[in-house]
C-alpha cells in the first residue's frame, strides 16, 4: 500500500514538482492524498490538481492558530494522511499540530539549517549572498515547537557562484528541494 502524504503550502510549492514527477513516472510510491493551503490563489494548489491531486483552502480568516490548526488537522486526519510535507507554509504551527503529528511533520528550509534558521523565503537567499558563505542548500527537518530546529532528515548541497543573485540562488536550492523530498519519501518508504 502506497505511504499517504499530505502537503500544506503557501506559495507555489515548486519543491513538491519532484515528488510530483517521480509519482507520475513510477519511481516513487506514494500518494499525495491532499494538499492544503492557508491561501485560495495558492500556486501549489494549481500546481497539485493538474495531477489528479485532491485540493482544499481551508481559510485561517478569524480563527485563532488553535482552531485553524484543528480544522487542517481533521482534514489530513479525514484524507487518511501518514505523513505531512510542509512546502512553502507560512504559518508557524501550534504546539499541539506538532503532538498530533510528531515524527511525521518535515518542513523544508531553503538553507543549510542551523545556519540562517528563522528566516524565510528570499530573505534566507540575501542573507547568505550577504554573509559571503561558500555553500548554501536546502534542509529538510522534522518539524518541533522551535521554529527550524527540529531533528535534521536530509540536507543537499550547492556552491554559491560569484555574481549570484537571491534569485539565482533561490532556483538552484529549490531544484535541491525537489531531489531532497524524493530521497526522503524513498527512504521513508523502506522504514
């Protein structure tokens, strides 16, 4: 039987492609049950249905984190979800999210975790151009109470090239993010 995964996102979910990819060709097996966002113009959302891929906006609008985070909780709970991707979530999940699916929440971090932890999105690329690091990547983590803090599951790597900008940065690690959520969907899948 195929490993049941659901996916929470907020912004295009260009990470979940690969595994997206790897689905529709045969070579991982896993089953996207549903993808969830905060956010009815979500990308991911488009990005996820022109695969056959159950879609749901659940609207945080008036809700407080607790309740929002009940409703998403009881939807992966009702799609029968084994393991929850965050892809792109722009939401800090509350303590009990993470109780109920503790060891079974990876977030991916667009930087080679501890290093330019708690930040999000471009600014992670900006900071590392600004620091003048070497190397760079993409961190896929379990996810705890401590923003970007959790165990470490994977990393990949990738060299930060002279003349590089946030954006240039940005497309090389999310083309890791891709791979990284394959491997990890593989190895989940071998236990």
């Amino acid at each position: 039987m195929s490993l049941r995964v659901g996916v929470l996102g907020s912004t295009r979910g260009t990470a979940l492609q690969g595994v997206l990819d790897a689905i529709a060709d045969g070579s991982l097996d896993v089953e996207i049950a549903v993808v969830i966002s905060n956010k009815a113009e979500a990308q991911i959302l488009e990005r996820a249905a022109k695969y056959g891929v159950k879609t749901l906006h659940i609207d945080a609008t008036g809700l407080k984190r607790a309740e929002y985070d009940e409703r998403v909780s009881a939807a992966l709970q009702e799609a029968g979800v084994e393991l929850v991707l965050l892809i792109g979530y722009m939401r800090i999940v509350t303590t009990a999210f993470v109780d109920a699916w503790r060891g079974r929440l990876l977030n991916v971090h667009p930087s080679l975790l501890p290093a330019f932890g708690g930040m999000m999105n471009m600014s992670v690329h900006e900071a590392v151009i600004a620091a003048g690091v070497k190397q760079t990547g993409c961190t896929i983590h379990q996810v705890t109470e401590e923003v970007d803090a959790g165990p470490i599951v994977l990393q990949k790597r990738c060299e930060v090239l002279p003349g590089d900008t946030a954006e240039m940065l940005k497309e090389r690690v999310q083309a890791l993010e891709q791979q990284a959520f394959v491997e990890v969907l593989k190895d989940w899948r071998r236990g």
